[in-house]
C-alpha cells in the first residue's frame, strides 16, 4: 500500500511538472510537445490510465465524441484516392483523441489549471519578445509594425495561429487576474494587447473588442461601475486608429476588407501582389468549397482528396494563386463538409455542441470562452489542418472541460 502511495504521489508530481511544461512549449515548438505528449503517455501507461476512462462519464463521453469523429476520419480514407494526404491528415487530428484519452486520469485541481494557463500566457509573451528581437536584429529597417508579423517563420507559425494563441493567452490572464500583482497584471494585458496589433488577424480583434463590449455590457447591468471598461473600450479604439495609421498590414486588412467587390474578385497575381491573401481569397475559396460540396453532399470526397478537388475549382476559376499555393479552404467547417460531407458535419458540430451544452451546465464559463474563440477562428481558417492549431484545440479544449466537470462550479466574476 505504500509503494502504491508513493508512486501515485510521484504521477501526481509528474503531471504538475509536466502540463505547466507543455503550456510553455506550446507558442514556441511542436517537436517540445511531441516529446512532452510522449511522456504523457508513458506514465499513462504506466498509472493504468485506462481505468480513469472506464470510471469517469465524462471521460467516457469526450473519448467516444471525439473518438467516433476521428473515426470518420478513417472511414473517409477508403474513398479516398490521396492516401498520401489522408494519412496526414489522420496524424494531425489524432491529437483530438489522443488527449482526451491522455488527461483522462490527471487530478486537475485550481493549481494545475491555475499554473497551466500562467505558464501558457508567460510562453506565448516570451515567444513574442523573441519574434520582436528576430526582426529587429536581422530586418529592422523594415518598420516594426509593417513587416514583423513575417518574423513569426522563426517559430514556425502563421499569424493567423499565434494571433489566436494571444487571443487566449488574453483570456486566461483576465481569469488569473486576482494571481497578479496590478502593474505586472497592467503590463501583461498591454504587452498581449500589442501582439494583437503587430501580428494582426481581422477575427482576433474583432472578438477581443466584443469582448470589451460584452464586459462593458456586464459592468453596466450589474455593477454600475463602467469607468473602466470605457475606459479599455476607448483605449482599444485609440490604439486600432494609431495602429491603422501606422502598420501597412493592418491598413491594408481592413481596407481590403471594406474594397471586397464579390463581382469582381481580385485573384490572380497581376491584380494582387505576390503572397498577399485578401478577403478576395477567402471568397472563391468558400465558393469554390461550396461547389465541391454540391457535388458530393453526403458523405464528401474522403479525407485525403480536399485539395485534389480545390485545385480543379481553382483551375475552373483561374485562381492563380491557389493553384500554386495549394490552398485548403480556409474555414474548418466548409473543409469538414468537403471530406465527409453533411454526416460529417452534423458529426463534428454536434461533439462541439454538446461539450459546450456540459460546460455551460457546470457553469465551466472559461472552456465555454475558449470555444468561442475557437469556433469563430474556425470561420476564417482550416484550423485542425495543421498541427499548430490541431494541438492547440485538443490539449485545451480537454483541459479546460475537464477541469470544468471535476470541479465544483464557480460564480461568474468581472
């Protein structure tokens, strides 16, 4: 009974080490949480973490949801002519499954989670420091705000993800707020609220400024005590005019944006310069998304043949630069009805559902925030088609959702 003792203690401490470890590795490299998701899975093995999953209901329920829409991934590479490609689609999305089952026996206590999300947020301001010091030691007369965003190829990373990583880094430091000390606390959210403007993405700012409204609405209906959220609401506006005024690429999102003509789309390289992807983009891509899936809506082209069919739409509409970029179609439901069709939709939207319709009955408001932003991203990018977003939701996703149902519920707090 002792050495049980002992080695469950030992466990115990492993996970406190290495989940913090994980959350810091995450902005900066995958091969870091391979090896860290590796020796996750040793010490399940080795602490018989099969039983945890026969012995939770939650457990059990988020292992067969996202078991069975990984299955359908399987399914879909048996008519599939890209095996090539549907294996590597497999491989990314076996996180999905992987750590459903992998956390499924981790005690995840207020200090677990508590120390996770600080080690995230500390991961992801450090790896924007690194980003900054990589431009300006190799490209500083570029302009800060124009071109830095480029930078982000050091660790690997679109902007698109890394925004969205800032995004909850932002958050789970409003959540971890009473941990910090006020001008630490101050520092953080304007350091992250920087990254916002300097690796840009249309959604991100566009959710974290709902976000301000909504805590404007809160404070008004509950509280009465707005000063501040006007006064976060103002500075988001002055600092998104300032920035506007100043970054190439955030004037050109935006104007970009507010130009979309849909007919007369801008989509060869003679009409758009090379390597720029406008709103123009993403339209014929979504259009050309739907066509695929008018022509296959039931069960969709199989796993490995996305691409396959997009090339051929963007042939028929002389998408130069979605040809030779070989684009996916840059939103996660549009790519999910092109593989399995409207089965597999329905699938993956109901596993999202229901997560969340569990979370909000615990009152798990921090999961139930994160999805938001997930589900929002999801609109704009084929998020779960790269490891960077793959990792990212499933490692979250679980903890968060678990930590939601073995926890008793907390009241809402601003």
């Amino acid at each position: 009974m002792q050495i049980f003792s002992i080695s469950s203690t030992a466990i115990n401490k492993a996970y406190q080490l290495l989940i913090p470890l994980y959350c810091f590795a995450l902005p900066f490299s995958m091969k870091v949480t391979n090896i860290l998701t590796l020796l996750l899975a040793v010490i399940w093995i080795t602490n018989k973490g099969w039983k945890s999953i026969l012995q939770s209901e939650h457990a059990r329920f988020l292992v067969l949801a996202w078991g069975g829409y990984f299955l359908l991934q399987v399914i879909g590479c048996f008519y599939s002519e890209g095996l090539d490609t549907a294996f590597g689609g497999l491989e990314k999305k076996l996180v999905i499954i992987v750590f459903p089952i992998l956390l499924a026996n981790v005690k995840i206590d207020s200090q677990l989670l508590n120390n996770a999300l600080r080690s995230f947020i500390i991961g992801v301001l450090l790896a924007g420091i690194l980003v900054i010091a990589h431009f300006y030691i190799y490209t500083p007369e570029k302009g800060l705000f124009n071109v830095v965003h480029f930078s982000l190829r050091i660790l690997k990373i679109d902007p698109i993800y890394f925004s969205s990583y800032v995004l909850a880094a932002l958050v789970f430091l409003f959540y971890l707020r009473k941990n910090f000390q006020i001008p630490l606390l101050l520092l953080f959210f304007l350091l992250l609220g920087f990254y916002l403007f300097i690796f840009p993405s249309r959604m991100t700012l566009f959710l974290f400024f709902v976000m301000i409204v909504f805590y404007f609405i809160f404070q008004l209906l509950k509280s009465k005590k707005i000063l501040i959220p006007i006064g976060i609401m103002v500075s988001f506006l002055v600092a998104f005019f300032i920035m506007y005024q100043q970054s190439y690429i955030l004037k050109w999102k935006f104007d970009d944006l507010i130009g979309l003509d849909l007919n007369n789309l801008k989509i060869n390289k003679k009409e758009m310069g090379e390597g720029d992807h406008g709103v123009d983009y993403r339209v014929i891509k979504w259009q050309s998304a739907i066509n695929i899936i008018r022509e296959n809506p039931i069960l969709g082209v199989g796993t490995g043949d996305e691409k396959n069919e997009l090339l051929m739409q963007y042939k028929n509409h002389n998408f130069v630069q979605g040809m030779e970029k070989t684009y996916n179609a840059h939103n996660e439901y549009l790519s999910e009805a092109i593989r399995h069709g409207i089965i597999g939709l329905l699938i993956f939207c109901l596993v999202l559902f229901l997560t969340i319709k569990i979370s909000y009955k615990n009152q798990n408001y921090l999961f139930i925030a994160f999805m938001v932003i997930i589900l929002c991203i999801f609109l704009i990018e084929s998020y779960l088609s790269r490891q960077r977003g793959a990792v990212f939701f499933a490692f979250f996703s679980t903890l968060l959702f678990y930590y939601g149902v073995t926890n008793p519920p907390k009241k809402l707090s601003f």
